[in-house]
C-alpha cells in the first residue's frame, strides 16, 4: 500500500483544509484521461466507493483501482517550493 512521509502527510493536510469539507475531504490519485501523463491529483469531497483509502495521521489520500495497483510498495513525498507551490514525488519502500 502506498505510504506517506511527514512532508507529504503535511502538504495533504494543508490542501484539503482550504476545502468547505474538510472533515471527509481528500486528495485523489486516479487515471487521466491521457494515459501517457500518468495519474490526476484532485481535491475530493470524499472517496468514490472503489477507492483505497489511505489516512495517515489525518493525511487522506484516496486511490481509484489503477493507482492503487501502481502504488503499491510506494512513498508519496512532498516538496514546498519558494511560492508555495507545492511537488510530489514517488520513491519505492524500502
């Protein structure tokens, strides 16, 4: 199952916060529609019913079917740039 570091478990935090569901909110990983540029992130209300749910320390991120396949055995990290922007990355669990 993917797993998140500190940093990422914040910056998810902090997104979904700015959402008016905050409560039940998420990100979602999910396919997009061009195969080729990998996964979508969205902020989301809640899991779609097929979603793998992973909640670490309050940081939920929510996986349709393809990305928790792909995921698997994965850490989501983050990293905050200088106008706050934040980028995700994956490294493999060791």
């Amino acid at each position: 199952m993917l797993t998140l570091t500190e940093n990422a478990q914040t910056a998810v935090k902090s997104i979904v916060s700015n959402g008016p569901e905050a409560e039940t909110a998420g990100l979602r990983i999910h396919g997009s529609e061009d195969p080729a540029s990998g996964f979508a992130l969205s902020v989301v209300p809640a899991p779609e019913s097929s979603d793998t749910i992973v909640d670490e320390s309050g940081a939920r991120v929510f996986l349709d079917a393809g990305a928790a396949a792909a995921l698997d055995g994965q850490v989501l990290d983050a990293q905050v740039d200088t106008e706050g922007g934040v980028r995700f990355g994956l490294s493999a669990q060791v």
